[in-house]
C-alpha cells in the first residue's frame, strides 16, 4: 500500500496520547537502571480512518500495536502482516516498516513505544522470528486497562513517581504479554509436530495440485510465517518439497510397475505428461523414460 493525499499519521477524532521529551527519557534510563525499559509514547486511535505511517529507517523503540476493533496491516522488512481485532503487533527497533488502517474497517488501536535495553530481552523472551511478529491476546482487558493506566501516568507530568509507576506497568504489560506468548504455540517443538503434519498431509495427497495456501492454512500459520518456518526445518520451500515427494513416488512406480509414464503423471496430479517430465528432469537430470532404463540394485 501507497500513501495519498488522504492518508495520515495522527489527528483523529477522539484520539489521546502521551510523548515524553527524548530528554526525559534519556535521563530516566540513565539514572535509573532498576527501570531499564521505559515508555517513551502511548496513545488510542480510535477508529483510525486513512492511518498511515512510513518509516523507512525504524524507529529506535520497540513498538507494540493492540487492535481493539477493525483492521489494518503492517509490512516489517519484507513481511506483511494482517490485523484484525483482538491481536497484537510488534515492531522491532531498527527495523524499516510502514503499516495503516483498513480503508474500509478502520481500526482502533492502543500503541506504546518502549526504550530501553531491556527491550532486546523482551523480544527474546517472545521468541518471535522476522516472519511471524504477531501475539494473539484476543479481547483481553488486561491490555486495554494497562494502556490506560501508562496513558495516565505519562499524561500526568515527569515527577518521579510518575515515571516509576509508568515504567512498572510497562514491566507489568511485558510480562503479561509473555504470557500470553506461551499459551500460544511456539517454540522448536510446536513447528516440529506442525511440519511433520504438513508432511504427512503432502504424502496423503500426492495426486492433488495442492496451493501454498492449503499448505499454510493446515499448519494453522500465514504464508510467510509457513514459508520461513517450513525451510528452515527442511532445508526446501513447501512447493519444491511437495514436488521433490511426487518425484520421489513416480520414483518408486517406475521402478516398481510398468505403468506409462502418462499414467505415472496423472497419478501425480499432472494433466500434462510432458511437463511431468520436465519437473522430473529438474529434479532428477535425467527423463522417466531414461530413469527407467537405468538398471538398479
């Protein structure tokens, strides 16, 4: 998505939201280090119509996003990023993004920069890669309630208390975000038994034309989350994959039956047997018929 004239940054009706001067919070990182993970800015937009923001070198805080209602999207690096109601975005620093309201279903959004080192420990302890930024806290009032309460204190001057009680909500939200990463499936583990399932459903459907789509949707992933996922388990994208397996199987059937090759094909899930061959020679450096040939064993 591309700005125009319409599209905006900030100014919207009902709209509230607390920045603290750069040098504030400087100063309170440096001479407070049990707080080493502060809110710099915090706000609500509600109902965001014709949200937009580009930033093209990053941002040096950590963003988090909290959808309340409607949608919008994000592209982080070279990700992209849907967000509908009750889920979360994070934002990591340094990292070039834009993201935006839904045109046709605004959304309303709490967002929160946070400095700190501590920061880096927090996107850590969410185990989150550059594919997959999202959290899944559904219609949570413990989010809501949080962003209010730091919207409040930041809203409420720089005394000291003010700043300490601010950092330790945030510390409050981190932590709670946390949790609600490790309720959800994650880890070294869950992408193991998701790609082995995906696997299994590549082998049970060796005759379809299966979509990275199908793919994605069957390990309960996005695409791009899926793709990033899938190759680093296997070393292949999904599609090559499932096409290395079809050619593994028209393997066995050539070595094991006197099927023809056309039929060999349709068994695969090609109507066209010539570009059967073509895949098979990719894989292979050699056609069927030439694979057949070869005496094995």
């Amino acid at each position: 998505m591309t700005p125009d004239q319409h599209q905006i940054r900030e100014g919207f009706a009902g709209q509230r939201s607390a920045v603290l001067p750069r040098s504030v919070v400087a100063t309170w990182l440096a001479n407070d280090p049990l707080f080493d993970m502060v809110p710099s800015d915090v706000g609500l937009f509600p109902e965001a119509q014709w949200h937009y923001v580009d930033r093209p070198k990053g941002s040096t805080q950590l963003i988090l996003i909290y959808c309340v209602s409607g949608e919008g999207w994000a592209t982080i690096a070279d990700h992209t990023f849907r967000i509908h109601a009750g889920q979360a975005l994070l934002v990591p620093p340094d990292t070039p993004h834009l993201y935006g309201a839904d045109q046709h279903n605004p959304w309303t959004i709490y967002w929160i920069h946070l400095a700190g080192r501590k920061t880096r420990s927090l996107l850590q302890l969410l185990d989150l890669d550059p594919a997959s930024l999202m959290l899944y806290p559904g219609h949570d009032p413990a989010l809501p309630s949080l962003f209010e309460r730091i919207l409040y204190l930041l809203d409420s001057g720089y005394s000291d208390e003010s700043l300490r009680l601010a950092s330790m909500a945030t510390h409050q939200m981190a932590t709670h975000l946390v949790s609600i990463r490790h309720r959800q499936p994650h880890g070294e583990d869950s992408h193991r038994a998701n790609i082995k399932s995906v696997i299994d459903f590549m082998n049970k459907a060796l005759d379809k034309k299966l979509t990275l789509e199908e793919l994605a949707a069957h390990a309960s992933m996005s695409k791009s989350h899926f793709t990033y996922i899938f190759k680093k388990r296997t070393g292949f994208a999904p599609l090559d994959y499932f096409l290395r397996l079809k050619m593994q199987r028209a393997c066995y059937l050539l070595d094991t039956t006197d099927l023809p090759v056309k039929v060999i094909a349709m068994q695969l899930g090609f109507d066209d047997s010539l570009y059967f061959s073509r895949r098979f020679r990719l894989i292979h450096n050699c056609s069927p018929i030439q694979y057949k040939a070869v005496q094995k064993g």
